[in-house]
C-alpha cells in the first residue's frame, strides 16, 4: 500500500450501531480523493468494545485494505487515540468521533479553507492545512450547529470557560472530536500525553502551544445525536484533569515537548 497522505483515527467504544455506516461514510467521502498522490487509510480503534464493534470492522477490512482494525484493551478515549495516532502512517493525522456528527465533506475544509467541503461529486484537488494542528469548531465564525438541546450547548459553554480558567485561553472549543494533526505535530505530542480519560483534548493542545506549533480552528457542520457518553460524573472528572493540565503546565512539566526545528 502506497504511503499515506492521510490517516483517519476513529476510537471506537461499543459502537456497533454505527461504526458501520461511520466507516462507509467516511470510504465513499474519502474515495473522491485525487488517487494518483493523496493516499488515505482509516484506523478503528476498538477500545475494548463488549459488543461487535470489532467483527464489524474487521469485515469491512477484508473487503478494503485501506480500513484497519487495531485492537487495545479497555483504557478509554485518550488512550485509544494515542494508540491509533502512533499506528498511523499519513502525512496528515486525522481524529474523528465514531459518532461522524460531523459529516464526512467537512474534511475538505481543513486542507482547503472553509469554503473548501464538497458534499457531493469529486474533489479535484486537496489544498495544505493551514495548521500543524486544526480544531473542528463548533464555536468559530462560519460553524453551524443542527438539533442540539440548549442545555447541552450551555453545559459546554461552561466547560470550556472551566478550561480557560484552569488550562488554556484562546480556543473557544477544545472538545470537539474531529482533530487534523500534521505527522511531526502527532510524533512530537501523543507520546507524552498522559490523559486517558475525556479531557485529553485539552492536554494535547497546552503542548501543541509550548511546543510551538500553530492552532488554529476550522468551521464545521455540526449534528448533535442521541446517544452521548459524556455523564455528569464524567463532566466532573473531566473538569478535575483540567486543573491538572493546568497545574502540570504551570510546573512546566510540559516543555519536554519539542518541534524538531524548535525547542
């Protein structure tokens, strides 16, 4: 298989009511690529799934050498999707929820701007990220948000005001699952992450920052779905690895991390 230009990350945590459609999703957006030198790969992380998530990709893999399973046991999100990152071989890294409640064409606009998604026909040409990391945002100028209950976006709204208290100012939403990471920006950062649980995001981007790789946001269409994990215990949790995040940076426990033509 030729070298990837991009690998799709999906951490996958019994998820056999859509990784299916998910991954199909993502193979019919991602097979309108030019062939000839944008190469793709998609990774499920099967996080420990008790039900069929696993068998279900494995199937589509054997029809589709570019859809592979990688199996981990049971240690959450951030674990599985610093296993999946270090199994990718792209140029560019891409994390995507198992849940795709951002649709698949949204892709384009992380390598072609926000005017850059196609949803539907060929894509006829892939532009250059304008980041090392790019943050699908819910927040930014241009972004749209379809069915979502307004006390679940207002609980959101005070996590991320938790997070610029505690961790890091200048990015309006940490928490959105759909992630674009340049392959030096993934080499450098996964390996010293140490958050497993749902604020993992929030520690990736504090080293993103002091290892001086540019962030930046990407507009996005956004569904919100029946079905979410996160639960008031898990939100307090998540506030709680916040802190420390916050608190490790502020004890500079996080400048071990560095570009190769930086720090």
């Amino acid at each position: 298989m030729t070298k990837p230009y991009l690998s799709v990350v999906v951490p996958a945590y019994n998820e056999e009511a859509r990784i299916a459609s998910t991954v199909r999703d993502l193979v019919g957006y991602l097979s309108g690529w030019p062939a000839e030198d944008k190469a793709w790969e998609i990774l499920v992380v099967n996080d420990g799934s008790t039900d069929s998530t696993a068998s279900i990709v494995a199937e589509i893999g054997e029809t589709d050498v570019r859809v592979r399973l990688v199996d981990v046991a049971h240690a959450g999100k951030g674990a599985a999707v610093r296993r999946g990152m270090a199994e990718a071989a792209g140029e560019w890294r891409f994390l995507c929820d198992a849940d795709l409640s951002m649709p698949a064409y949204n892709l384009g606009r992380f390598f072609n701007g926000p005017g850059g998604d196609v949803a539907s026909g060929p894509i006829n040409e892939i532009g250059s990220p304008s980041y090392d990391v790019s943050i699908g945002s819910r927040e930014a100028p241009g972004a749209r948000r379809f069915n979502e209950p307004r006390s679940r976006h207002i609980k959101g709204r005070l996590f991320n005001y938790a997070v610029k208290v505690l961790a890091l100012r200048g990015i309006e939403d940490t928490q959105c699952g759909f992630k674009l990471f340049s392959a030096e920006a993934a080499e450098r950062l996964f390996p010293h992450q140490s958050l497993d649980g749902w604020a993992f995001d929030v520690e990736l981007l504090v080293m993103a920052n002091k290892a001086g790789f540019t962030v930046g946001e990407v507009p996005i269409d956004w569904y919100y779905g029946a079905g979410s994990k996160m639960t008031l215990t898990k939100g307090v949790i998540a506030v709680i690895d916040v802190a420390r995040v916050g608190a490790r940076n502020l004890l500079g426990k996080y400048r071990i991390v560095g570009r190769k033509s930086g720090l």
